[in-house]
C-alpha cells in the first residue's frame, strides 16, 4: 500500500534511540508532575522547555497542524487530544503521548496515567493494555508479519471484553514521524508487511473498555470512544531484529517516578520468555 518500507542502519537507530530515550524522560517530567488540579497546558509548557532543554525539538508541534508538544486524552479521549485549559481530576486517566525530534530521527512514545486514586476496573484497563503492547513488541522480530503484532494484542484485549480500536494503528518510525509499514492493533497471524531487520516500528495499542468504535470531535483532533468509556494507549519504538526485537524507549523513568510517588501500575508480566 503506497509508501516503501525504510530501513534503518545501527548507526540511525542508535541516534533513534537517543530521541526514543528523551521522550521517556520528558513522559517522567509528566509522572512527576501530573496531579488532580493541574491543568493539561501546563504539562504541555513544561514539556516543551524539558525537550529542548535537552537539545531535542518537540516531534508533533508543526506537524500536519499540531499545535502543541504533547497530546493529552482524557478518560473517553482515545488518543489526539489537545493540551488546555481542562483540569485533571481525581480518577481521571490521561494518555500523554510525545515527539522528540533529535538529530534527524524521530522518537515516539506514550503513556497512560492514573490522576491520584482510580476505578479498580479503569485501573484494569491501564494494565491489559501495557500487556497488549507487551505481547505486541515479543511479535517484533525478523520474518513475522504485522498481522502477527496485532492478532497478539487484540487476542490478549479481547479475551479481557475490550474493544480495539481500528481507525488508528501504529507505524513505522524514522526520518519521518510516520513510515510505512501500517501496524494495527488487530489482524491475522502471517498476515500484512513482512518484517525485516532495520525496520523500527511505534507499536501502540488503543484499547477500550466499552466497544471498538470511536469518533473524533469537531476540534478535527480529538478522537473518542463512542460508548463514552474510557479508552488507554501505551506506545514503544521497537527496532525488527532476528529472534528478539529491541525495546527503543522506555517506560522505566517514568516508573521510577511513580513508585517514588506511590502510583505505579503494578506489573502483571504477560509475556512468558
Ligand atoms: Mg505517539
Ligand atoms: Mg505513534
């Protein structure tokens, strides 16, 4: 369909690594501040300045129109949804997804937040769907297909009554923030784009709680889920590679933050290696 596939050599990734590694950091400046009171803009701000204070340029801000540097979704917000005045209360989720622009290649990476206490199935959610992008990134190596990343994440989300979201899927990452080849977050085993080494894939499940359909606003961003049930969205940069695919971002500075401030997920491991 349309684009070629790129091929990244070690040197590129290494420096894709790099970006990879700076939204992880500016995703823990988020942990670290995100809070019932605090307003999404906010978070925006300071994510701009911790980026290129870091010798990085905000990934989306400019990009088709993007207006800011993060994009923040609320509770039935799936994904896309713009930083402003809107003040984050107790209970509230938020997806925080985030571009990095750094020596020419690109990062991409999102994480979805519990706003101090949270619904124990809302909370569910959070955790089947980092599992999803878990079982999703074990199915990243040389000579599967994308099909076999989405069967794995939709199997997983599905036996739980989630929806998984079809409008939107993952991609490849490189030079561009979005590269062949498509990556959805549903499919059959052996099917879709041949995956080679040197491809780098931002694998990410949207996964909602209630049905798979979803509609965007009239801002032309945000996107919701239809049924009005929250929805959650983790997101790797996965470089291809023979037998194990390698993990280009982390959530591990983010975790630190919140273990510090006694909010993280607990980690139900999901995939057996
Ligand atoms: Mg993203
Ligand atoms: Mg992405």
């Amino acid at each position: 369909m349309g684009k070629p596939v790129v091929h990244l050599s070690d040197d590129d990734i290494a420096v894709l690594k790099e970006s990879s590694l700076l939204v992880g950091r500016t995703l823990a400046e988020v942990a670290r501040h995100i809070a019932p009171g605090v307003t999404t803009e906010a978070l925006d701000r300071m994510a701009e300045t911790f980026i290129r204070d870091n010798g990085g340029v905000p990934g989306f801000k400019g990009l088709y129109g993007c207006p800011s540097t993060l994009l923040i979704s609320v509770n039935e917000e799936v994904v896309h949804g713009l930083p402003g005045k809107r003040v984050l209360k107790e209970g509230d989720v938020a997806s925080v997804d985030c571009g990095v622009l750094m020596n020419g290649l690109y990062g991409d990476s999102a994480y979805t937040f519990m706003v101090g206490e949270v619904a124990p199935a809302v909370k569910q959610l959070l955790q089947v769907t980092l599992e999803c992008l878990e079982l999703g990134v074990a199915q990243a190596v040389s000579n599967n297909r994308t099909g076999d990343i989405g069967h794995a994440i939709q199997q997983h989300a599905e036996a739980h009554g989630y929806g998984v979201v079809r409008e939107l899927v993952g991609h490849g990452v490189g030079r561009k923030l979005h590269e062949a080849p498509e990556v959805p977050n549903y499919g059959r085993r052996g099917h879709g784009s041949k995956l080679q080494q040197g491809m780098v894939l931002a694998i990410e499940p949207m996964i909602n709680m209630g049905s798979k359909e979803v509609k965007q606003l009239g801002d032309g961003w945000t996107v919701v889920t239809r049924d009005g049930k929250p929805s959650a969205h983790f997101e790797h940069n996965v470089a291809v590679r023979p037998g194990k695919s390698e993990v280009l971002s982390t959530f591990s500075y983010i975790e630190d933050v919140l273990k510090e401030r006694g909010m993280a997920l607990e980690k139900r491991s999901a995939v057996r290696s």
